[in-house]
C-alpha cells in the first residue's frame, strides 16, 4: 500500500487544479505525483531527487549559495550542472555538519531549510512537507548519490500545451516528466516556470498562469532537470469583431499578418499617409531626415508606384551604407578601446563597403568569418579580436548571426534551452585555432595552430562541431572555421535566414516576431511562426540578397499602417495591426537635430564634415549620444542600445544650451527661414516640411500664424519658439 503523502495546501491544490486543467492528452490515472514516485522508490538519489528540491527553491539561484563565491561557506552548482560537487559539498564540507543520519530531522541542511535555526534565506522548506520528508528519507538511507543506472529525465510535457482563452481567466498548468523506464511522474510543485510576456500573462511558483487584459500571444516556459516545455495561449479580444472588414493586401506577408489578427479580433489601422511614410522609410532605411525639398518633391509626386520607386533611391544613397555599418558596428562590437582608432576605422570601413556594394549577406558572413592573410588586405578580421577567448568568439557567432544565446552552458546545462556545455565546447573548438602574429606592416589573422579543447569539468576531448550536429569522431582537419560558415550559410539551416528577418523585421515594425531578437529557443517561440517561415524562405530564394528583403517588408501594407489606433487595436503591440512609435536611435536622433537646425556637430578627436551615423569610435565623448543610449559595445547584445525614454532626455531636450544655441545660431535654418521668407504661411510650411516632413494642417497653420502675428514685433525669436516646440514635440523625436 502507498504511503500517504502530506502536500502543503496551496501545492496540493495546485495539483489538483493541474489534473483538471488537463488538455486530455494524459489520463490522471497513468500518472503518479512526484511524491507517489518516490515513495515507491526503494533508494532515493542525491542527484535526481535531492538535486531538484534546490532547483524549486532557489537555492543554488544565482543571487544565493550558486552565486560564484557561495553563501555563508556553502556553494552549490547553478542550476545543479556539477551534482558531484554539490553532494561533496552537502555531505562532507563544514565538516560533516550539514547532514546528520543518526538523527536527520537535526540535520543543519533541514534545520536551516524548514526554519529551525535562523536562515539568511528565510524558510524554504516547511516542516512536514513532501519536500522535507523527502530529504529527510535521504538523510536516514544514508545520502545516497545516485547509479548511473538510475532512471533519467528524457522528455518534459506541459498540459495544456496550447489553448484559447479569454482574457482575465486563470489557467492551472501541469508538468509531466517523462523518465526512460517509461514511467510518466507530475513534477509540477518542482518546475521552475517563466512567462515570456508578463504584459500579458503572468505566472506563479505553482504553475498558475493569470491572463491580463490585453490580446495576444504568451508563451509560459516550464523547466525540470534539464528539460524544458512550454505552455502557449492565444488571448482574441473581447468582444469578437462581427462583420470583420475585407482587408487588402499588397503581399502574401500581409495575409499571413491579417489572418492572426482575424484569430485575434482585432482590425489593423489604415494606411498611413505619403507624408508619414516618407519620413519613416528615410529614417528606418538611411537614418537620415528628409530634406524640405525631397518632401516636397515626393508629396506632389502622383505616381502610384511612388513608394517603391522611394526605396529604391534611397537604398543607392551614401547614407544606407553608412547607416547599416553604425547598426553592424554595435553587434560585432566594434570598440576603440579593444580595436584602437585605426583598426576600428578599417573595421567599420569595411563593413560600410558591404553594404555601398550590396553584399548578400551569406557572403557578408563569410568574409567575416573566414577572414585570413594581413588585415589590411582583410579588415574584417578585426572582427576575431573583439572577443578575448575562443568561447567568447563562439557566443558572440551565435548570438549575432543565430540569434541562439549559448554562454549559459559555458558552466551548465542551459536552463532554458536544449544546450549543454559539449555544445558550447564544440563551437569552442571551432575558433581555437584563430590567432594573429606581426609582419611587415602589421598583423595577419588565419587558422595558425591546432589546439585541443577539453570539457573543463570532465577533461574529456570535445572536438569542433556546429550546434545541433553531432559531434565527430575525431577533430577535422584544416581550418575549422569553413565547417561552420558552410553549416551556417546553408539554406536548410534552422537560424542563419530566420534570425536575420526577424532582426530585420523588429527594426522596421519595431517588434521582432520572435522577442528579444537575439534569443532564439525552444521556450521561445515566434508570435507568428509562418510570417516567420514566409520572410525566410522569401530572404534564401533571393540569394540572401539584404535589398531585396527591405523591399519585401517595406512594400507591405502592414509596414505601410497609420499609427493611429481604433477601438480594436489600441493595446496591441505584439501583432503588427499598426505602426508602433519607435524612438529614434541616439545618433539618427542627434543628426536630426544637427539638420533641422542647419547646424551640424564637430565631434572630437573626429574631423570636420562626419555626422554622427558615421562615427566608427563609440567612446567618442558626447553627452547627447550618451544619454539617448549610444552602446558601447562590449556585448553583443542588441540590449546594449538603449531605445527607452526617460525624465533625463525630456530634461535635456527642453533646457539644453546646446541645442537652443543650434536654434538660434547666425548661420541656421530659423535666421535663414526668417531673413529669406516674409510670407507667415509659407514660412510656417517650411517649419512643418523641416522638422515634420509634412505640411501643417488647417488648425496648425492658424494657430501658429496668429502666434507670430502676435509676435510680429520680435519674429525671429518668436520662430525660434516655435521651432523649440517642434523639436520638441513627440512627432519630432519619435519615428512612426
């Protein structure tokens, strides 16, 4: 007969919730609790059900004993990756004090844990609980590790896997660990779980996910032993729309955009204007402001293929090449600091001759990757001396051209994805041969030794190989380097196209379709996987032609929406049913200013002429661009550039000396308008067409007309105001 077990309330209600929360897929009769397995277990193991309490509890988190030096004397392992030196650790240090068998409820590990003697981590465990009497067992069999015959964790299923649901309910999930005897344990009072979008759907310790009231789609991530699922819900607005509108479509990726919003009951805005469009294709293509007369000239423009025929130009401007090799210099990490002024220069040149060439991008990644010989002949192999080790090479490659984050499992089992530390090594071990020596006139970068890499807590051998490959039997010959970029470039691979549109896409639509863009996982998932799909296999059949796919996306109609929301779709911002507002990056927003001012920057230590897209040296002192989150590239991450407004920034625009000194300067746009145009009305469409790109409407005309007309007697320094409020007003400072 079972032995009874004793759950606290809130779990066991939990669990019972789970059971009926149940998709059907499992019948409950087929699965025991965690507790039932363990009672039915002659001998418990320290690294399968010891292991896993400190996981559900956090104490080996890194902000408690897994933090690098401890807790107090006590470490453990982050996320149980090394369970030896955790049962080390347990079982012999401090003397042996931890454990106590000939009495296990005094054991200091349960003393501590259930709140018997004071613990800086307050109580985690309570006293009689399941997870306490487990470890108590443990302690009375005499802390047993574990046989590697014991059965393993192969498989993790979350139910209900995926549903529609209404907004404001809860949903109570459950989590079933598959183990290789077959048997099917409920281990949800120990998953770890995680929601992907806490705006719209938050998740408990328990697995209680409590949807919010804003549509959309969530994704709530559970993880045990290694293993991880995930739960996804898709949240329709309420009321459902009747009649839902005839939409058209100016791309098969508008279809794809419109059919979830119609699962969704929301109705995308309408197309915005050609003055709207106009100043966003300017600054999400070139970053770079239109002038008055290129305004002018594309308004009064009354060809129906007009907006195409735009892209067209401005992806031939100087300005493109610059742009795109800014935004490039931020994800390699082209930093003067590391590089030096020279290097930088020629790094950031040659990503700027890329893209004035109209380099593919397979081919932009080869060139990179596979730079050898003097770097004067190469300078993207500038590129191999951003990262100080092999695995630093080997994470920055993944996180930028993948978009799959793997230096978690540099110390442990990634926990929340499929990657183990062989993983990690394997792409190691590609980059270990990289190194450069002096010649004449510099350096040469190539494929110069042959060294062996070696898991550092096993010292096995661990030989170069792509993620998601098997590992070879025997290190490659030649240069490793080529294994890759020809895994990589192939355009079967499940990352190189997928991650670079969605990148791509989050700039233009100012989301990505999977989000954050540089974290492609399982627990993950895109928010639309076939636009996903759609936009990659459109990129491959182009010849990863990068021109072409920003023809793609900005021909769309769902690129081409009005930023005015309806009643539908006014607290959508995951769906792309209308254009979202997107603060300017620091430099497109500086050189902004620097243009509708008609005074341009000198940067120091830079010469005369550059502006601040074509600054190649991040540290370039200048407290506009830091404060509007210029990175500094020392990470990969697209994180490291700041796009959040802040009081700073508001203060900053208002009463900066720098900026009303552009504003007033002898030589800009205010003196020049106000010296050369009499006419009140026109002068103010020229304000509007300089620092809006559009003309003024009937009211703003009026209203600003009869301002100056009130201020006839000092017109320069009533322009000057007004050309302050423009600067700025919301329309100025974001792109929309």
């Amino acid at each position: 007969m079972r032995k009874r077990s004793t759950l606290p309330l809130s779990i066991a209600i939990a669990a019972i919730l789970s059971v009926c929360a149940s998709d059907g897929n499992v019948a409950a009769e087929d699965v025991a609790s965690w507790f039932e397995y363990l009672d039915e277990k002659p001998a418990l193991s320290f690294e399968h059900d010891i292991e896993p309490i400190f996981v559900r509890f956090g104490c080996n988190s890194s902000g408690c004993h897994g933090k690098a030096e401890g807790q107090n004397g006590f470490k453990l392992s982050v996320f149980s990756y090394d369970a030896p030196s955790d049962f080390k650790a347990v079982t012999q240090e401090g003397r042996g004090r931890r454990v106590f068998p000939a009495r296990p409820q005094s054991s200091l590990l349960l003393e501590k844990a259930s709140g018997g003697v004071p613990h800086g981590g307050g109580i985690r465990i309570r006293k009689g609980s399941g997870e306490y009497r487990v470890v108590r067992r443990w302690i009375e069999q005499g802390m047993p590790f574990g046989s590697p015959d014991d059965p393993q964790v192969v498989e993790l299923q979350v139910e209900p896997h995926e549903q529609t649901v209404e907004l404001g309910t809860e949903i109570s999930l459950r989590v079933l660990a598959k183990f290789s005897d077959g048997r099917l344990i409920d281990v949800t009072q120990l998953a770890k779980f995680q929601s992907n979008q806490d705006a719209i759907a938050l998740v408990d310790e328990f697995g209680r996910v409590t949807i919010g009231d804003t549509p959309g789609q969530v994704t709530v991530m559970a993880s045990y032993m290694g293993q991880v699922d995930q739960f996804r819900a898709l949240i329709p607005r309420q009321p459902a729309v009747e009649n839902y509108p005839e939409i058209p479509s100016f791309s098969p990726l508008d279809d794809l955009v419109v059919q979830q919003l119609k699962r969704l009951n929301i109705v995308p805005s309408d197309v915005c204007t050609d003055a709207e469009y106009l100043r966003r294709v300017y600054l999400d293509i070139i970053g770079t402001m239109p002038t008055t007369a290129e305004a002018r000239e594309f308004l009064a423009d009354t060809s129906p293929n007009k907006r195409a025929l735009l892209v067209e130009r401005l992806l031939d401007r100087p300005e493109y090449a610059d742009y795109w090799a800014m935004k490039w210099a931020d994800w390699l990490k082209v930093n003067r600091t590391v590089l030096g002024h020279k290097g930088s220069y020629n790094f950031v040149n040659w990503i700027r001759q890329s893209f004035a060439a109209h380099k593919s991008y397979d081919a932009f990644a080869r060139d990179l990757l596979l730079a050898e010989g003097p770097l004067t002949e190469s300078p993207g192999g500038h590129f191999f001396k951003t990262s100080k080790d092999a695995g630093e090479m080997a994470s920055t490659v993944s996180q930028v051209f993948l978009g799959v984050r793997i230096e978690c499992a540099r110390c442990h089992h990634h926990p929340f994805d499929r990657w183990a530390e062989s993983d990690y090594y394997g792409m190691q071990a590609l980059f270990a041969q990289v190194g450069f020596k002096p010649i004449t006139g510099g350096e040469m970068i190539g494929a110069l030794s042959n060294p062996a890499t070696s898991h550092p807590r096993t010292g096995e051998r661990v030989f170069a190989h792509p993620l998601d490959t098997l590992m070879p039997a025997e290190s490659p010959e030649g240069d490793r380097r080529k294994i890759l970029v020809e895994w990589m470039t192939s355009n079967e691979n499940a990352w190189f196209a997928r991650n670079f549109v969605n990148k791509m896409w989050a700039h233009f639509l100012g989301q990505g379709i999977v989000e954050p863009v540089d974290d492609f996982r399982s627990t993950n998932p895109p928010s639309n996987p076939q636009l996903l799909d759609a936009l990659a296999d459109r990129f491959i059949a182009a010849g990863f032609d990068i021109s072409s796919l920003i023809r793609d996306i900005t021909a769309t109609r769902t690129y081409q929406l009005s930023s005015h929301p309806n009643e539908t779709n006014e607290l959508d911002a995951q769906n792309y049913s209308r254009a979202l507002f997107k603060r300017m990056d620091a430099e497109v927003l500086f050189d902004a200013v620097c243009q509708t001012t008609g005074v341009p920057e000198k940067f120091e230590g830079i010469p005369t002429g550059y502006r601040a897209i074509q600054l190649w040296d991040s540290q370039v002192p200048h407290y506009f661009l830091t404060l509007f989150g210029r990175p500094v590239r020392v990470t990969a991450c697209t994180c490291e550039r700041s796009v959040e407004p802040s009081v700073s920034q508001v203060l900053h625009v208002l009463n900066s000396p720098n900026l009303q000194q552009k504003l007033s300067h002898e030589s800009g746009t205010v003196a020049t308008l106000v010296k050369s145009i009499e006419d009140d009305d026109q002068l103010v469409q020229e304000l509007y067409l300089t620092f809006y790109s559009r003309f003024p409407d009937a009211d703003e005309l009026q209203a600003v007309t009869e301002y100056l007309s009130q201020h006839a007697g000092e017109r320069r320094q009533a322009v000057e105001d007004i050309a302050w409020s423009l600067l700025n007003s919301i329309e100025f400072v974001f792109n929309h």
